[in-house]
C-alpha cells in the first residue's frame, strides 16, 4: 500500500475556490482503479491550509493517478491558487516479513 500526505495553504480570496477544486479531485481520484482512500480536509488551527491523505494500491495506481489529465491540471491550479508552495509526501508500506 502506498499513503501519500499534502498540505496546500490558500489565500483569504482563494480558499473557497480551492476547497471546491479540492473537492472535486478527491470525488473524482476516489473512482480510479487502486484508490483505496482519498480525502481533503481543513486544518482545525489554520482554517486556510487544506490537508490531503490518500490510500492506494500499490505504486503503479499512483503513477497512473498522476497521469490522469484532471489530476495534471488540478496540481497547476491548486499550485497558482496556494499562498505557498503544496507539500506531498509519499509513503510505501512493505509487507511484513
């Protein structure tokens, strides 16, 4: 299983805008094959930073994930909305031996 983290800060003006884009990637990301989980979240202490942690199969679902063209476009437009640069992480469990 692979788990992948992000943080993307937004703007007073851009927050509701992003927050729906965000939405719309997690609705849309939950359908492709290998997503076991995929969600977006607000930060309790700051309500403009977005918090995204997904769930997936195995690697290859997450290389397809990030060549799916909505996926492409959705990392440019949430890039130009944030206040600072998103932040991502990924995460590969191995099984146990």
């Amino acid at each position: 299983m692979v788990v992948i983290t992000g943080t993307i800060t937004a703007s007073e003006d851009t927050i509701d805008e992003l927050l729906a884009m965000s939405l719309e990637h997690v609705r849309r990301s939950r359908a492709e094959p290998g997503c076991l989980s995929h969600g977006v979240s607000r930060d309790v202490e700051n309500p403009l930073r977005l918090i995204f942690i997904e769930q997936w199969a195995d690697m290859a679902a997450v290389k397809q994930h990030f060549a799916v063209p909505e996926s492409v476009a959705f990392g440019r437009s949430a890039s130009a909305l944030g206040a600072a640069p998103p932040t991502l992480e990924v995460f590969e469990a191995t099984p146990a031996s």
